[in-house]
C-alpha cells in the first residue's frame, strides 16, 4: 500500500506487483506495473505492508516500511524499520555468519550495534535518515543476510545498550585487533573516552591471542614504486599539506613514532620535493594502490627496497590485525566465547567500567 507521511491513501499494490518510484524535485509518486501513475505528492510517500507482509526493494526483501523522499539530487530511499528489525540485518554483516558456539559473540555484537544506532538517532534533527547502511555507519542488508544465531542474539539481548556514567555510549569495533585493542587518540584526531582504553588480547599464560583465528591476524602488503607515487598523488593532499598538490617521487617511508599499544602513530613519507607526515588512521588511505582497498590497520613495519636512482621501487608492509583497533575486537570475541566467557565479560573486557542496561 502506498500512502503519503501523513497517512493519505495513495495506491495498493496486488502481491508480487512490480513497482516503480519517481520523483520531480520534491514531488514524488508511484508507477503502476501498466506504466499508470498515481498522484504527485509533495512529501514523502510511503510503502506499507499489509500484516505480515516484507516490501522488496531492487530484488530485495525488507522488514518496516519504506519511505521515497524527493530531492533536486534525485530519490532518497530509507528503510523505517524498528530498531531490533534492523539489527536482524546488521549483526550477520558486521561479525560475519556464525556457529552457536560463538553466540556470546554475537550477542556482544548485537549490543555494541543497537547502542550505536540509539545514539545516532535523528542526529542533528535535520536529516531523512538516522544512519547509512554501510560503511560509514553499519553495514545493512535486511532480511536476505538474516540468521538464525543473530536473530536469536539481538531477541536475547533486547533493549540493552552499552552505558558509562549512566549514559549510552558509541561503541566503536573492528575485526582484529592484532594482539591489542588501541585508545581512540592512537587513531583519531579525538579525545580519549575512560572506556576506550588500550586492552591486551593476550590469552593468559600463552604466546597466543583471542583474535590470533583471524586470517588477518598477521599479514604482508607490497606496493610498487609507481602504484606508491600513484597514489602519493591521488591521496596525499587530503591528510597532509603538499605544496601545489604535486607530492613528488617517492624516496623513503619511514616510522615516525609508536603509540602505546605498538601501531604507528606517524610515518614519514619522504619525496624530492620533502617530508610529508601522515598520523594515526589516515596512513591506512594513502598507503594503498589508486583504488584499492585501505591498508589493514595502522600496526605495521616498512621495508623499502630502493631503485637504481634512489626512488622507492617497492614498499613492503608486514602488520597484524586488520581494522582501526578501538574498542571490542569482534575475532577476539569469538575466541573469548569459545573459551567460554559471556558476552557481558566480553563487553566489560573491551569496553572497561561500562555496564551492560536497558536503553531508556
């Protein structure tokens, strides 16, 4: 059934009929599989199903509703879905498909998601929106990634959120933290939060680490002298000042400084036009070939193997762990429930003197 916001009865749809959304400007309106139109409507319109009914979009099947607001940019799409329905098509993206026998994990993950999506309700107030559905915010999928371990980790954990000081708190994760979880200053042009501190992965009395399952626990990057200035020169002006945005030749790569948990606070990138110091995460975006993926994480050592005319001809990167580091390694969660531990001790561990409550 498609109606406008405010409630006003537009069109229904038979079951199965494919139909299409257009817009002018702010207006929008529904196309009929016959190609008939229905009425412009200067708000957004609304698709709701009926009962139990899932609303596929591009082939995809949704829980909620689905809202069509007009713009001069063109069609905004946004799935309005209650929050534990939306979680059902995060969780499986965000920690991957998982066995029972991870489900301390998965509620863990559950609960880190849902606080993020709580504090980023009507942000600003100004948006259509509350989050994306990737990267930028949480990866969304609906109910074609749903599982069963995940559905039954979010219904488990239903309303609870993480809290410091009484408060919800964004919880920020990353796949693997390579041995240690870092402070948000080691990343981020941002102050640190007494819950987001450095905490080891280290499994007590071994060599081994929670997160060491992981298959980017360890890994090696090797990027060639011309795919390096390629990139020196499509990326380098974004995070550091380079003179005329013409960075030069690559001439060496260095480690400038070490934060506490052992990821590279700052490197050097060294040209014939000069120095250019890269910190915390941004290295992770330029030291990649034009395109490509961003480098794993920031907790690395630099090899350079030098050319006939002292241009850098290879760049060679061994790092560990793979993701920014701050807050609960999702591998390393997996291992601690493997080892038995719940998913409180788990949130307690890599976000400490935080409490697991119900959000308000």
């Amino acid at each position: 059934m498609f109606t406008s916001r405010d409630g006003s009865f537009i069109a229904r749809a038979a079951r199965d009929e494919g139909w299409r959304v257009e817009n002018a400007g702010r207006k929008v309106r529904a196309i009929r599989p016959d190609g008939v139109g229905t009425v412009w409507v200067d708000q957004p319109l609304m698709a709701r199903p009926v009962g139990e009914a899932l609303l596929t979009l591009s082939g995809k099947p949704y829980r909620g509703e689905v809202a069509f607001y007009g713009g001069d940019s063109g069609l905004a799409v946004v799935n309005v879905v209650k929050i534990d329905d939306y979680l059902r098509g995060v969780v499986p993206l965000e920690i991957g498909t998982r066995a029972d026998g991870d489900s301390a994990a998965v509620q863990a993950q559950a609960v880190t998601a849902r606080s993020y999506a709580y504090i980023h309700l009507a942000v600003g107030g100004v948006r259509n929106y509350d989050v994306t559905g990737g990267v930028l915010d949480q990866v969304y999928g609906g109910v074609a990634v749903e599982t069963s371990v995940a559905s039954e980790a979010v219904e488990s954990t239903r309303t609870l959120v993480l809290k410091y000081a009484g408060r919800v708190v964004n919880a920020p994760y990353s796949s693997t933290c390579g041995g240690s979880t870092a402070a948000a200053s080691e990343i981020w042009r941002s102050n640190d939060e007494p819950y987001l501190q450095r905490v080891s992965d280290r499994i007590p009395g071994t060599d081994r680490f929670y997160c060491d399952l992981s298959s980017r626990f360890r890994w090696t990057r090797t990027i060639e002298g011309t795919a390096l200035n390629a990139a020196l020169v499509q990326y380098l002006a974004t995070y550091t000042s380079v003179p005329g945005r013409t960075p030069g030749v690559a001439r060496d790569v260095t480690v400038g400084s070490h934060t506490a948990s052992g990821r590279n606070g700052t490197i050097t990138v060294t040209t014939d036009r000069g120095n250019f110091v890269l910190r915390g995460n941004d290295m992770r975006y330029v030291l990649r070939p034009p395109g490509g993926e961003i480098l794993n994480s920031t907790f690395f050592s630099i090899e350079t193997t030098p050319g006939s005319d002292g241009s850098v001809a290879r760049l060679t990167l061994r790092g560990m762990g793979n993701g920014h580091g701050v807050g609960m390694c999702q591998w390393g969660a997996i291992g601690r429930a493997r080892a038995g531990q719940d998913y409180r001790t788990i949130l307690r561990t890599y976000y400490p003197g935080t409490t697991v409550g119900a959000a308000e």
